[in-house]
C-alpha cells in the first residue's frame, strides 16, 4: 500500500514504512496542485491543515482508502463525501490532549495571578503588589463543553486544582464519576465560573459562543477556548468584557488566524482583546508540544493499523 504524507512530520514518521509494510512517501513541502497530480496513485493521505479535502479534491483520488488527520478536528475535510467513497478517516486527538490541558490551564493561572501583566511591570521596574493581586482557581465551578479527549483531559487535571467540573455533551451519556459530574447546559449556566470549549467545528457549533449565550449565565464568566476560534465570535466576546459579564478570556484559537488578512470589524476585535489585561492570547499552539509532535504519528500508526489488521 502507497500512503501519501503531505505536511511537516515529526521525524519518527519514516519509521512507519517498514513498521507496517507500507510504501511511504513523505512530501512535507508539496504544493496543493502537485498532489492533485499524484494523489490518485495513492491508498493513503496523511495530512495535518494544508488545504481542504473536499469532493473536488478526492474525484482525483480514486484509490484512496483512507486519511489520517494528524492533529485534533476533522473541519478540513468533508466527512460525507469521504463516506461516499468509502474513506476511512482517523484523527489523532489522543496525540495532544495532554498537551492542551497543560496549556490551558497554564493560560489560566497566568490570568488569574497577573503572571505576563506583573512581569512586564518588573522588566520596567514597577514593583506593584496590590495592582496585581490574584484570584485562586480553587474552589471555582468550570463548565466543560464537549467532552472528547481534549475535555476530558482538561477536566481530570483540574479536578486536581479544587475546581468543581461540570462537563456537557450533546452526544455522550453515562460519563460522570467521583472527578466530574454529567451536567445540562442549564446547569452549566447557572453555576460556571468558568466556561472552556472543547467542540469540533461543526455548522451547529459555528458561532454557538454569541452574545444571546453569553447573557444566559447566571455570573459573570470567565472564557477559554483552546478548540477552533469558529466557535466564539469575537466581538460579542469583546462586548462582554466591556459590560462586564466576562470578566476575562484566554484564547488560544482566533475566528480569523491569518492576522495580516482581518477585515475591519476583526481589526477592532483584535486590538481590542491584545491590549486588555483581562485577555491572553497564544498563536494556535495549545497541543503544539515537542512530546505531542511525536505522540500524533504514535496514534496514527496504531489507527492505520487497526484498519489494515495487520
């Protein structure tokens, strides 16, 4: 079997080849039009975000047995159209969920104790104590919305901080225990300190964190997204910090990441957001860790495996 790998790898990927038996060729700085031309010799494409698989690009991969997502998230490619072709599809949420929970709650602290704010006051010599005195994240309610590898992860660690967790899921059921309660949106609304999202990007999530779901909290929340930016809209976000009801947020995806290309409106948005010191922003690297990078080609040997039984 040929397997096609398209984007940047950790290194360990050439191992897959004469682990499992396939012919791997790895073209990390290929271009869109170049794969075009040779995706139809292939029975397996291994892609982390270049481009989109939609029914344009796989009429010219006709031999194609499956993709594997090397990453969180399935966005990029149009699930529907591969079930038409038979296309089995793997994702690698497992890779980084470790790495995400870290990375939140890092983001987190960092927050709640003035951490960037009170470091950057020292390098200009400003020894300010009060000014920066902190909240604890003990004791706090956290909502978990979704409840996959990345919430989950998210949750068990902190449960380990005091925080009470509710954790929502349209599509799971039965995965309370003695670390974290199944909880309803509604519940959520009513005790959440702190909301963190964990959904896929779906045309029901898009946009789901809007002012009208905002305003449904009973306190006044703090905001994390660390899942795709598509989720939250930006400017309700900036709206809620302004009247108060967020009281803070901490962002690692944005609804546009490709900074040099914001329309007006996300210009406003976004310089807004940068200068607040209620707001962390971190480029889109929450699973982005040197063990993560490794942990993702582990996961999808072992997928791709399953599938082939070998």
């Amino acid at each position: 079997m040929k397997v096609l790998i398209v984007d940047e790898m950790h290194e360990s990927i050439v191992q897959m080849p004469e682990e499992l038996g396939l012919h791997v060729d790895y073209f990390p700085n290929i271009e869109y039009t170049e794969v075009l031309d040779k995706v139809s010799d292939y029975e397996g494409l291994i892609i982390r975000s270049k481009f989109k698989i939609d029914k344009s690009f796989l009429s010219h991969a006709t031999k194609l047995r499956f993709i594997g997502r090397a990453g969180a998230g399935l966005d990029l490619i149009d699930i529907e159209a591969c079930k038409t072709q038979n296309i089995e599809i793997f994702a690698a949420n497992e890779g980084n969920r470790v790495a995400v929970a870290e990375h939140l709650i890092g983001m987190i602290l960092c927050l709640f104790n003035n951490i960037e704010k009170s470091h950057q006051e020292v390098k200009n010599k400003l020894w300010l104590r009060e000014e920066n005195r902190g909240e604890e994240l003990f004791g706090k309610t956290v909502g978990i919305i979704g409840f996959g590898n990345n919430g989950q992860a998210t949750a068990e660690r902190l449960s380990a901080f005091g925080c009470k967790i509710l954790a929502y899921d349209k599509y799971r059921y039965g995965f309370g225990n003695h670390v974290f309660s199944e909880a309803s949106m509604d519940e959520i609304f009513r005790e959440a300190d702190i909301i963190s999202l964990h959904l896929p990007l779906t045309s029901e999530s898009n946009k789901m964190v809007n002012a009208e779901f905002l305003n449904k909290f009973q306190k006044d929340i703090y905001v994390c997204n660390v899942a795709r930016g598509e989720l939250l809209v930006l400017n309700d976000l900036v709206h809620g910090i302004e009247s108060g009801k967020v009281k803070g947020a901490v962002l690692d995806v944005l609804e546009n990441e490709k900074i040099n290309a914001l329309t007006d409106t996300q210009i406003s948005d976004f310089e807004y957001l940068i200068n607040s010191p209620k707001v962390i922003i971190t480029p889109h690297i929450a699973g982005w860790t040197h063990e993560s990078y490794k942990k993702i080609n582990q996961v999808l040997k072992d997928k791709i495996k399953r599938f082939l039984n070998i």
